[in-house]
C-alpha cells in the first residue's frame, strides 16, 4: 500500500498528532505554526480524498487491517467528502486568522495549549465526518466536544466559564443519549458498523428496542446541533468564547452534527424508518420552523453582536432541519447545500467580528459606531457576508434559499415558503442594524481605530469572495449536494 | 458595432462610470464631466441597439449559471428598450443638474453619491435588459441596495428613518413576496424566460395564477401600489436630482415595469384579461390613483405633494397592465416614458426653487414666478404633461390608457381615470397659478434680493430646458415610442 | 432483569441530581451516575445467560460478548475525561465568581451587562 491508500486515516491523525507537539511547546508562535501546518496539510489531504470520491466512488479504509464488522472502517462517500472539506477549509482558514486574535484574547502561557486544544477539537470533528462505525462516532463526538469545552472557558469574559460549564451538561448529556441509543442499535443488529447495521436493521425494525434507541439518537443530535429548543447552550458558548473559536464553531461543528443525524437518519434507519414510521419529518419541520421565527426574533434583540449571530445559527439550523424534514431529494439537498453556504457566512462573519475585537476590544452594538470608515474593509466584509445570511441574489445564501423554497412549494407547503422568506426578512433587519451601526454611527471623538491587519483580512476575505462566487457558480456546492443526497436516498429504500 | 457589444457596453458603461468617478475624485470638474461624458454615450449606445433591433436576431448575454438551467441572462426587448432609452438619456441631464444642485446647496460626500448614481443606473439598465424573472429580480435588489445610501445621502435622524422605511417595504415585499412567486412560477412551468404570450402552459389553474399575480404585484415594492407606497415619500429626503431620476423615473419606473413584465411576458395579456386578481388589482390601482391624488394635495411640501403625485401615476400604469387589453399595456408603456420626462420636470424645478430661493413649501411660493419665471414656467409644461393635457406628451399615453377601459368596458375605471385628471389640476397646476398671479410672500429664507429675477445654476436650467421641451416634443412626435409600445403588445 | 432496573434508576436519578442541585459540583456527580447507568446497560447487554467470562479456556462453549465490556472500557475514560474537565471548570468558576452555586453566578452576570475581565 503506498501513502496514497492511507488518505483516510492521515485526516484524523495529522491533527490528532500535532495537538500533543503543539501542548509541548512553551511559545504560542511555535504552536501556532504547527497548527497551520498540520490544518493546511489536512485540507490538502480532503481535496485528494473528494478528488479520489469523485472518481472512484467511496473510499473505505480499514483500521489496522482489520475487516468489518470486527474492525474499524473508515467510509467516506460523496457527502463525507463534502462536509470534510467545509470542515477542514474552515479549519485552515481560522487558523490562519487566529494568531494575532488569539494573542490579544488569550493569557500567553496558554496560547499553547489553546492550539492543542484546537487540533483536538479539529480531529474529533474530522473523525466524526469519516468514520464508519457507530461508537466511533461517540468517541469522536467526545474529543471534539470535550476539547470545545476547553476551547470556549479560555474566553476573556468569566461569562464564557458558565457558558462553558452549561455547554459541557447539556453536551455530555447529549453524548450519553447517543452512546444509549447506539447500544439499543447494537442490542438488537449485533454490530456496530454502519454498512452492516443498515442492512440487518429492516429486520429487527419493528422492535420496541429499535424506536426507543432511534428516539434517543435524534434528542442527543439534537442536543449537540442545537435544534429548537435544545439549543439553550449555544448564544452564550458563542458569545463568549474566544473570537477563533466562535468562527470555527459555528460554522464546523453543528454541521458535522448534522450531518451524523443525516448519516443515521437515512443511512442506517432509511427514510421510510426515520421519516415515514417515526413522525420524525413533522417534527423536524415544527421545530425548525419555531427555530427559524423564534430565534431571528430574538437575535433581533440583541445588543452583544456575537450572541446575535449565535441566535442567527439557530435560526440557520432551524432552516437545515426544515430541509431535512420536508424529506425530498430537493429538500435535502437544499438543507446539506445550506450546511456549506452558512459555513462559509458564519465563518466570515465571526471572523470579521473577531477583527472587531481585536481592533475595538468590544463586540456590543454601540462599538460599531462609525468603524464603517475606521474599518472599512472589515466592515464591507460584513456587509457581504450578511447578504448572504439574509439571501440577497448573487451570493450563495441565495442559492440555498431559492433550494429550499422549491422544496417546500414541491410538496406544497406554500406557507412554510413564506416563512422561510419571512426569515430572510428578520435577517435583514438584525444585519441592517450592525451596518446602520456601522455606516451612520459617528465614533466616539477622540478614539481612533485602524484597519484590521492584513493577516486577519485575508483568510475574511477568501470566504467573503467563496459566498460570491458560490452564488454564481453553483456545480460544486448544489451539484456534489444533489450528487451526494441523491446516493444517500438510492442507498436504501 | 454588433448588437452583442453594444448589449455588453450598455452594462459596462455606467459600471466603468462609477470607477472613474471613484478615480477621479481628487478634481471635482474631471468627476463631475465623468458622469455626463458617460450618459451621453451610453445613450448613443442605447439608441444604436434600439434601433437595430429585431426580435429574431436578438442577442443573448449570459452572465452566470447560478442554477442549472436557469442563468443570469440579458437579452433587449421593446418594452426594455423603451425603458432603458428613458433612463439612459436623462441620466446626463440629471447629471449635469446634479452639478448645479449639489454645488449650489453645498452638499458633502459628493464622490459617494455619483458614484452610487451610477450603480444605480447599471441596475436600472440590468432591470431593463433582464431576459428572465431571476435576472430581473437579482438587479431588482442591487438597485434597492445602490440607492439606498443615496436615500441616506444627509445623514441625519430623519434620513436614516427613511432610509429604514425604504429598505424595510422594498426589500420586505421583495424577500417576502417577488422572490416566492418567482420561485413558485419556475417550479409550475420550469422556465422563467421572459416569452411573448406567456410560459404558463394552457390549462394551469386559474386560482393559483391568481394568487401568483397577487404575490408578484405586492412583491414589486418599487410600484407603489397602495399599501406599499410609504417608502416613496419616505424616499424624498434624498437630495433632489435623486428624487428626480431615481424616485421619479428609474426606481418607480422599475417597478412598474416589472409589472408590465410579468403581465406582458409571464402571464401573457389575455391571461390577465382572465384572472380575478387582475380584476381586484386593477380596483386597487384605481383606489390608489385617487386616494394619493387626495393625499397630494393636502400636502404642503413640495416634494411630498411630488411624491404622492408620481404614487399615483404608477397607479395609472399598473391599471393599464392589469386590464388586460392591448391599448392598456401600450398606453401603461407610454405612459412609463411620459411621466418620467414630466415629473422629472417637475423634480428639477422643486430643486431650482430650493436652490435659488429656498422655499420647499407650495404656500411659500406666491409670486415666485415674477422671481424664477422660466423655472415656473417649466413647472407649467411639466404640470400639464401630468395632467395629460395638450400640447404635453402625456396627453397620448392618457388617450391610450382611457382607450383601454373602454376596450375593457370598464365604466367605474375610465370615470376613475377622468375624476383623477381633474384631482391633478387641482394638485399641480394651482402652483405655477400661485406663482404667476399670487401675491409676493416674504419668506425668512430670503437673503435680501426680494425683486428682480433670480434663478437658479445654469446647469439646472439647462437640464430642466432639455426636459420640458422634451415634454412638448412629445407630443408632436410621438411615432416611435408608440411603435416600440406597439411591438410590446403584439 | 433487575439490573436493568437499576439503570433506569440511576439514570434518572443523575438526570435529576443535574436539573435540580444549584451546586455546580453536585451536577458533576449527578452527570458521573448518569454516565455510569449507561456503562450498566452495556455491560447487561454483552452477558450472554450462562457464559463464562470471554477468555478461551478448554471446555467452555458459551463465552459472553466481550465487545461492550471493551467498549465500555473507553466510554469509562470518556466519562473520567468529562467529570475532570467539569470539576476543572468549577474550579475556575470558583475562582472568577467565589461561588459554585448556579444562584449567584446568575446574580452576578445579570448584575452586571458589560464586559467582566477575567485575569488571564
């Protein structure tokens, strides 16, 4: 076997390895560049691996050599590709952003760590996207959730300790009801590989056992995705935690989350379990929709920015579990092309707030007063990528919007077409604040402000300029979507 | 040139415009030649297309393919044409005012606001060559997004408000509205290409082609049809050479002429003719025709009397699309050229007087006309061109439109249409009344000079020369617009 | 049977013991019974009735299902992993409010609705 076979392993173990280095070093450049090295690498690697995917079909991997079902194998189809690369993009890009970020808001004698703690986190999620195995799924889930509670209590505000201490209930409760639900899959299938669970599991359907660990699965996902209401942790784990990791959060992890509840939802339960047997699409549609209204009503309210941004996520969740439920190709494809497009918003977005921080020292509403002009390239970032959160056409949040809308009108559901638009519209107005902020506040004399760095700028911009060019060219984000959802309905019946 | 560069250069000229102004903004004159140097081409290249065009060998200019079977596309058509002929040739006038205007009442961030004119004017250009409903909608929002730091332009308490209002109802009806109606057609017919007839296949239900006309009508904000009218009063803080070309003919004219879009080439003519909410629309455009005729003449502010006055004269238009009669649209297309050339008369000589004497109040302009009599008397063309009376362009467009309620049968309208003519006499023309004949009031804003003529720049009244002649041109030789309407229909 | 009775018991109880205590490290413990109910569950699963323990010996038919035992083995490190980094962050609490009571760390954020500083 030469190097190239070993793809799917290097994902997980490149950052795996270089998140104990990075703890040894005592200076945080030293780690830093470790961590941009070791997140590049890992990008590098998931562009070969979707290129291998594209063309050869799914790639598997056994751990150790060991076959399935005895062992652990790596399965990574298109849609793994897909949510690997968003993960592993944004891990590169962040990191790229983090260093001068991290050095204002972090004490220096644990800037090593916190990239430890990163890569960490960065692995888990990374492992938790290939992974074929189900209980490889909880220990993935475990390291990147443990290692995000860390990441969140180094914020400067001791808020983010409690906010980290809430996360860390509600998340290993989450955790512990997926790791009960997997040992119901695997009381009654007697495996623990995905492939093989799939094809005992129409037999033993009918089971107590089955619907009971089904129900426990989609609550602890649930939990871990903060879909209405189990989305209490998130506004203050975002808020509060430092600007990087905000960025990475918010546009990595509830996605990988969404996707393993995709992957067992459909991959293992089949759509006619999970979404036919079990009410579980109008519930999903019900949640999201209260999600969608609820949230952006609040983020309206809000006077920090962060924590606005952190209710818009609910909100975008609520729009991917609307997706999801409507339980269509077009309807799952929207919600998987959604997962992407608000990666790349929210990651821009946080990051330009972490821009914010670091010039300003404050993220609260009335500390945007005139930095349209103090900041302009930041703030025009901020401009964009907010269109795009909104579904102004020309950027990609558009494309998904537009998706969505079509699924619901397919199955009829006109109503919910216009809730999703009436969203769009709340969007508008809690962005319009912050540019209003921005572009028609004065500063306070006397204050003068400069320009984010050219470092923090860069990794900004490259995603504002992905959500343009995504809204224009859409054959790898809605093309690979459709690909992917389309093999994970075919997949079973 | 082939019509395929001159399609590209219509689009790119007021792009490279907004650069050069952007370049050019250390000499105010250079910045200031920018935009007229550029209108008066992009005219010329306007015209050229028009005048070549055919609807066999009309060109296609694909931008993107966002979704796969349905691209961001521009191709001209008549009614395109007739839209982006008005707009491109008063642009330069407007321009050439906006030196005057913007001089004379000494406003700040002068480069911001050409340049921003000139993104609004690609828009506009965008809205009229859009080959599909997409297309169409994506320069819909930018234009929304171009004018709006236009709207904001004084920066104070109340232009952010406005600012706030204009946003709200035009993106608001247009996320929440335009953008499902649009997305709902593509998904009943699978196509959004503007096509001569209509794409709804025979036999799609009737009832929902209601409500999809309903949702597209309330969508396109930039109408103004009753209820969603607020933001154009709202709109009027602008300076004056905005209200003028933006909120008297680009802005609302996009508006209105969506709507003839989609009556004309999604819906097709005769299946408008069919529908009950076409029925119901075209009541409601007749409620707004007079309700904002009643409003405008309460109103004391110049500019706010304007702005409702053009709220009704939208009306006038969106009634001639919904009725659903050949006359309707070619007098709602005329009617989309003449009102812009009369109420952008009518702006520019509100701005004159806010120039030169700085009075905003209609009750403050007795005996003005002794003062400013040619800018008065440019009120008086314009008025009339409103009005729809002779020797005035809007006369024709009026004549078309009342043709097409009686083609209709439409009793209560056609009374509607005369009662209404009758309100804008009462409206408009009782001010240059005032102004010739009333007594000399003495204002606080008077700096001495109370006698003798006083009038304002002379770029403002060259460019209010070229647009009340153009009125009265009009009407002698209305040929060609009537031709271009005509083809719209066919 | 009974002992899957009892993992419903603890697991209620620890859920419980985490909703109603205001005190931080009680939570923790109320997590670690929650987590540990689970480990009982899985191990119920893997005994088959009348199997030895799973270590090849002569004359032994019935072996019980060593795949749980060993995936409780890392579900245990996960759970001391959890309670450490829990018992860490009270620890911190602790330091930057003086209170581990979930009362009066509410108190004092709502009190205050501006930046808190923590010393780094």
């Amino acid at each position: 076997m030469s190097l190239f076979d070993h793809l799917p392993i290097l994902v997980v173990l490149i950052p795996l390895l270089a998140a104990p280095i990075c703890s040894l070093f005592r200076h945080g450049i030293v780690a830093n560049r470790i961590a941009l090295a070791a997140a590049w690498t890992t990008f590098g690697v998931a562009i070969l691996l979707l290129k291998e995917i594209l063309s050869n079909g799914t790639v598997r991997y056994q751990l150790g050599g060991w076959e399935p079902p005895w062992g652990i194998e790596y399965r990574i189809d298109i849609l793994g590709g897909y949510v690997l690369l968003i993960v592993t993009a944004i891990a590169a890009l962040v990191l790229s952003f983090a260093r001068r970020s991290i050095e204002s808001e972090i004490a220096k004698r644990r800037v090593a760590i916190f990239y430890a703690a990163f890569l960490l986190c960065f692995a888990g999620l990374v492992g938790m996207t290939i992974t074929g195995d189900a209980f490889n799924v909880f220990v993935f889930l475990e390291i990147s959730s443990l290692s995000s509670y860390a990441l969140i209590s180094m914020g400067k505000d001791r808020r983010a300790l409690s906010a980290a201490f809430q996360y860390l209930i509600m998340g290993s409760i989450g955790a512990t009801f997926i790791l009960i639900g997997i040992g119901f899959l695997y009381m009654m299938t007697g495996t623990l590989n995905m492939d093989d669970m799939a094809r005992i599991l129409p037999d033993v359907a009918e089971t107590r056992a089955i619907r009971v660990g089904f129900a426990f699965l989609t609550v602890g996902f649930g939990l871990k995705l903060a879909l209405f209401p189990l989305h209490l942790w998130l506004p203050n784990a975002y808020a509060y935690a430092p600007s990087a990791v905000s960025a990475f959060l918010a546009a990595t992890a509830t996605k990988v989350a969404i996707y393993c509840l995709l992957r067992f939802l459909l991959g293992i339960f089949g759509v006619g379990f999970s979404l036919g047997v079990m009410p579980f699409d109008m519930i999903l549609i019900a949640l999201g929709c209260a999600g969608i209204l609820s949230s952006s009503l609040v983020a309206i309210f809000q006077k920090n920015v962060k924590r606005m941004l952190a209710y818009s996520s609910v909100a975008q969740v609520g729009y991917i579990a609307l997706g999801i439920g409507i339980a269509t190709q077009t309807g799952i494809s929207a919600a998987v092309m959604h997962m992407f497009n608000h990666a790349m918003m929210k990651g821009a977005l946080f990051m330009a707030l972490g821009a914010v921080m670091y010039r300003v020292g404050s993220v609260r509403i009335e500390s945007f007063q005139g930095l349209g002009r103090q900041m302009p390239m930041t703030m025009a970032a901020i401009a964009i990528a907010g269109m795009s959160l909104i579904g102004i056409p020309g950027t990609a949040g558009f494309i998904s919007k537009w998706y969505l809308v079509t699924a619901t009108l397919e199955v009829g559901m006109w109503p919910f077409a216009l809730l999703i638009l009436i969203g769009s519209f709340m969007a508008l107005i809690y962005i319009g604040r912050i540019l209003e902020a921005a572009y028609f506040g004065t500063a306070k004399p006397g204050i003068v402000v400069q320009e984010a760095p050219i470092g923090m700028l860069v990794p900004i911009w490259v995603l504002v300029a992905a959500n343009i060019y995504f809204g224009l060219h859409t054959e790898l984000t809605a093309g690979l979507a459709n690909q992917a959802t389309a093999a994970l309905m075919e997949a079973l019946p | 040139m082939s019509p395929d560069t001159l399609l590209m250069w219509m689009l790119l000229l007021p792009l490279f415009c907004a650069v050069g102004i952007v370049l050019a903004r250390r000499n105010a004159n250079l910045r200031d030649g920018v935009s007229v140097v550029f209108g008066i081409a992009l005219f010329t290249v306007v015209a050229l297309l028009a005048n070549k065009f055919s609807w066999d060998s009309a060109p296609v200019w694909v931008l993107a393919e966002p979704i796969p079977g349905l691209a961001l596309k521009l191709s001209p058509e008549p009614l395109g044409l007739l839209f982006a002929l008005i707009a491109s040739f008063l642009w330069p006038i407007t321009a050439t005012y906006a030196v005057g205007y913007m001089r004379g009442h000494g406003e700040t961030n002068q480069t911001r606001f050409f340049a921003c004119f000139a993104l609004s004017i690609f828009a506009t250009l965008g809205i009229a060559m859009a080959a599909n409903m997409l297309t169409l909608f994506v320069f819909y929002e930018l234009l929304t997004l171009a004018t709006f730091p236009l709207v904001t332009h004084a920066g104070t308490a109340e232009a952010k408000r406005s600012g706030r209002i204009y946003l709200g109802i035009l993106m608001g009806t247009s996320v929440a509205f335009l953008l499902l109606a649009t997305i709902w057609t593509y998904h009943v017919t699978g196509t959004l290409d503007f096509t001569r007839g209509g794409i709804f296949p025979a036999g799609t239900d009737k009832a929902m082609m209601s409500v999809l006309l309903l949702l597209f009508v309330f969508g396109t904000g930039k109408a103004a049809l009753m209820p969603f009218h607020r933001w154009l009063p709202a709109a009027m803080v602008a300076p004056t050479p905005v209200s003028a070309l933006l909120h008297a003919v680009a802005v609302v004219k996009a508006g209105v002429f969506t709507l003839m879009k989609v009556a004309v080439y999604i819906f097709g003519i005769d299946t408008v003719a069919e529908l009950n909410s076409a029925q119901f629309l075209s009541y409601l455009a007749a409620f707004t025709i007079l309700a904002a005729s009643i409003i405008a003449m309460s109103k004391d502010n110049l500019k706010a009397r304007l702005a409702y006055s053009t709220v009704s004269q939208l009306a006038y238009i969106t009634l001639g699309a919904m009725i659903g009669t050949t006359a309707g649209v070619v007098g709602g297309s005329m009617h989309i050229a003449m009102h812009a050339f009369g109420k952008i008369t009518l702006f520019f000589c509100a701005g004159a007087i806010l120039v030169a004497s700085h009075r905003t109040k209609v009750s403050d302009l007795s005996g003005l006309g002794r003062r400013m009599p040619f800018t008065m008397a440019a009120f008086t063309i314009g008025a009339l061109s409103i009005i729809g009376l002779p020797p005035t362009g809007g006369t024709w467009s009026k004549w078309m439109l009342v043709q097409g309620t009686l083609d209709a049968s439409q009793w209560v309208l056609l009374s509607v249409l005369l009662i209404s003519s009758l309100l804008n006499i009462a409206y408009l023309l009782v001010i240059p009344m005032r102004g010739f004949f009333g007594n000399v009031k003495d204002c606080e804003h008077d700096h001495g000079a109370t006698t003798g003529i006083n009038e304002a720049p002379l770029p403002c009244l060259f460019a209010i020369g070229m647009t009340s002649v153009g009125c009265i041109l009009l009407f002698f030789y209305p040929d060609g617009l009537h031709a271009l309407a005509q083809e719209v229909a066919k | 049977m009974y002992n899957y009775w009892l993992v419903v018991f603890l697991m209620m109880a620890g859920f419980y013991v985490v909703i109603s205590q205001g005190n931080l490290v009680k939570k923790v413990i109320g997590l670690g019974m929650f987590q540990t109910s689970v480990f009982i569950l899985y191990i119920s699963m893997g005994k088959v009735a009348g199997g030895a323990a799973p270590i090849v010996t002569e004359g032994v038919e019935v072996y019980s299902n060593p795949v749980p035992h060993v995936l409780m083995l890392t579900a245990i490190v996960v759970g001391v992993a959890t309670t450490s980094v829990g018992l860490a962050l009270v620890i911190r609490i602790h330091e930057a409010y003086g209170s581990v009571e979930e009362d009066d760390i509410q108190l004092l954020d709502n009190s205050v609705d501006d930046f808190q500083e923590v010393d780094l």
